[in-house]
C-alpha cells in the first residue's frame, strides 16, 4: 500500500492511499480521515460512499464530514466507486463503466474481469483498512450518496450484524424500476432480474435493517424520479422498518446539501457506534 | 446580472451569479451565500478572497463556510481571482495572469485592460452586491487564502473604516520580497517599488488596521518560505498591532486546513459584525 497524501484536518489526518485490489484487478485509491483519538488505538469507522462520476476525492473535500468525524471521534473511509485503469472497461456515458460500479460484482463481459466492488466493499477494504490502520472493526457504520446511498443502504442490509447503522443522503432507492438501475444491472449482471438482490426497497421489504436508518432527500432534488424514494418509503411503511426518511424542504441532489446535513448524520451514527 | 445557480444551503442559498464588470471589462462570476435571515431584511458580509488557481468555485465548495456563516446569519462572498475570457491576457504560469490577479490594478501591457481586481473588489462588487441583494454594507469583514490572504490584509489596511475585522489563512504577507509578488508586481505594475502599496507586511508597519485581526498558518505549510510571515511578525510586533497570529501545529497549505479553522474566522468575523 502506497500513502499518495496525507494533510492534518481537523486535529487529525486525512489520508489517501492506494493499492493492488485483487477483487478488483487494478489499484485502487481510497481516502481515509482518521480522527485524533486514532493515535491512541483503534476508532469506529463510518463508510462513505459515493454517487455517479465520483471518486474517492468529491466527498473528501466537499460533504464537509471531518469536522464532525472528528468531533465524534469516528474515523471515515471514502472509496472509490469503481475499478480504474486504461485495461478497465468503459463507457462513454457518465452512469456505466468507469465511475459508475453501482456497488456490484459484474457477471457479464466486459465488465467481470474488474468490476467487482461488492467483494471490494465487503470483504478486501475492511480487511485492509483492519489490518493497517487503527480501526475497530466491531464499530462500523455506512453511509453514501445516490449510488452511494444505493450502496450503503445495500450492505447494510445484505450483511447483518456488519454495521450497527446506515443512513442515507437522496439514495437510488429501487434501481430494478429506474433508468439508474435498469441499464446497469442489464450491463453488469445480464438482466434486471439479477439486480434484484441489489435494490434497497426490495431489501426493504425482504430482509429490513436491524439497527438505526436514517434517509434524507431534498423536495428539490434534481433526480427525484429516478431515486424513487417513494418505493423506499412503501417498504419501509410496509416492514414497519424503524428508523427516519426525512425529505428536505427546498434541497437539491448537491453536496450543497450533504453537507448542511452532515452534522445530523454523523451524530445519527456516533450514537450508534459508541453505544 | 445573471444567476448561473442556486442551491439551498444550511437553510439558506448557495448562488452562482455573472455580470459584466465595468473594471474588468469582462463578465466576472461569484459565489454568494446568503443566509435564512437574508429573507427578512439586510445581513453583515464576509469576504471570502482566494488564492492562485482558484475561481470562485473552490472555496464555495470546500471551504466549509456556509455551515458557520449561516449559524452567525453573515452573507460569504466568493469572488473570482482574476478577469477572464479569451481576449483577456494570460501567462502559461499557474501564478500570472488569469487566476493570479493578486488583487492589484494592473497599469501595464499586456495586462492594463482587464486586470483592475483592486478597483473591482475596492468599489465595483460591493455596489453591485448593495444594490443586488439584502447585504448591509455598513457590516463588512473579509478574510482570504494565500494570495487571497494577501488580498483581504491590503484590502482591509488600505480601506480604513470599510471592514469590521479582518483575517487570513496562510496569506502571502511581504510580496514585495517574495518569489509570490516580485514577479507579479513587475509584470502587473512594472516593478517591485511600485508594489509596496500592496504589501501587507509594509502597510502594517506603515498604517495598521483599526480592529481585530486574525492570521492563521499552518506549521507545516509547504510554500512557508514563500508567504514570509516573519515579516508580518515583525510589522504586528513594531507596530504593536492588536490581533492574533497563531501557528497551527502540523497542517498545511491545502483546504484541509482551511476548512479546519473555519468556524473560528467566522465566530470571530461574527463577534465583530454584530457588535
């Protein structure tokens, strides 16, 4: 693993680093904060993942988390949200290929040989986060935005036990029925119907999450119709899911509006990770 | 004037806005960030002045500004760095030309016709903004980043009685003997003598500022040489200057360290504005 910068933030240390992915077949480059209190021993972590086009830097310098990560005392880890590399597959449009992982293992060519970010996520960043940095792994919480939202929400309710609370920031809520979702499992997975273990509200109504959720939305949001957040909301009314879907007076899909509600969401997660 | 965007932002507005510039006789874009309280009547301004490279984006988006100034109900500026366009002059350096205007009026070729930043900052925006939007400008501060830093110091000592209190990150404080300003100044005004009216450590020996002051840099600074805040030291020491200059342990140049201290600015700015 390579440490490509490290800048102090907030009394404790933003750091980007890189390494081989072998789920992923190529380097990947991740950004972690890592509060004061990590110099001590090992902190709770708080996955943020991120939209389409995005990579691990977009959040790391614009959602404005680490003054609260570190108020908090909470480290927070900020992947990338696909394989990269001139031999990595690619598309011209924004919303598949390089930037666009959709938080999947792709099954169907050209995508299988690298695009594999749900083993990435689950199972080879923890490990290595576990193994080089002061991290606790029994104290994990995940968190994201759009696509990312749609992978938080995923993870967190395909793996109990793993993180003790997901919220959201306007995730893709019911990709199997929106055009962000559709195309992707098409390309990644060979067919909708493969998708379905990927998508949040069907989650919803199957499996439920066993810990705090917390879901927010502008009233503005540039891409309501294609977050379906009232599929969400079904689901969770349905599964009588406990937890808090708040739609945001006048917001948009920004990080102008991450970031007024970053406080909230990592004070929502503190809670639950200092418990 | 037009509005190029706007997105709610801590409960107020983020906007965009571009108007033709009679100083620079180009179209100038900012960013102005209203607070809620902006709805019901006039609000105190901060100035927010950047550095090299920057437009008016950068510290819109990762500055963490909006999250205090709307606690503090203060308005943030985010003007450009410099004129812009096809016909207006550049340098293939990052540090001359467009995005490095170092808030001077430029008096030679091929920069005299639209680099004028001092005059565009000094009158033509702040009426622009009067007449514009619910600013009280009897209730001004300014602050900046580097080069911006430079700005809001000369800016603020050279415009007794406009602003309340002024402060800095990492500013460029003694352009006049510093790689960051001999060059500038010869290009801009066809010599270093002729840059001493804006060179903060000259004007603090020479004039001072009447109110608090606040300077911020980091121990770890990499362009330390460059900014020579001994000198500015020195000034506030002779001239005994009431302020504070605070040598942050371990951060950097970068907007990560920026953003850190940023709730002290703006408390700080805050105490000054509402007084």
């Amino acid at each position: 693993m390579e440490t490509l910068s490290e800048n102090r933030c907030f009394g404790g240390v933003q750091g980007v680093h890189r390494h081989r992915s072998d789920s992923c077949g190529c380097d990947m480059t991740f950004g972690l904060f890592l509060p004061p209190e990590a110099e001590e021993g090992p902190v709770p972590i708080l996955w943020y993942l991120s939209g389409l086009t995005c990579t691990h830097e977009n959040a790391m310098t614009k959602a404005g988390a680490q003054a609260w990560a570190a108020e908090h005392g909470i480290a927070i880890c900020f992947p990338d949200t696909s394989p990269r590399g001139e031999d990595v597959a690619d598309d011209p449009e924004y919303d598949l290929g390089q930037g666009a992982g959709f938080y999947v293992n792709a099954t169907e060519k050209p995508w299988a040989p690298h695009f594999r970010m749900w083993d990435y996520l689950s199972e080879e960043l923890p490990r290595i986060l576990d193994n080089g940095f002061a991290i606790d792994p029994d104290r994990q919480a995940i968190t994201g935005h759009s696509m990312g939202g749609h992978g938080a929400l995923t993870l967190a309710m395909s793996l109990p036990g793993r993180f003790r609370s997901v919220s959201a920031f306007s995730p893709i809520c019911h990709p199997t029925q929106s055009d962000w979702g559709r195309k992707q499992f098409e390309a990644y997975l060979g067919g909708v119907e493969a998708g379905r273990a990927h998508d949040a509200s069907l989650l919803m109504r199957d499996t439920g999450f066993d810990g705090p959720l917390l879901v927010d939305v502008g009233t503005k949001d540039n891409f309501w119709d294609l977050l379906r957040i009232d599929a969400l909301a079904d689901a969770m009314a349905a599964r009588r899911q406990p937890g808090q879907l708040r739609l945001q007076e006048g917001y948009d899909h920004s990080y102008f509006f991450v970031s007024s509600f970053m406080e909230d969401h990592i004070a929502f997660h503190a809670e639950a990770l200092w418990a």
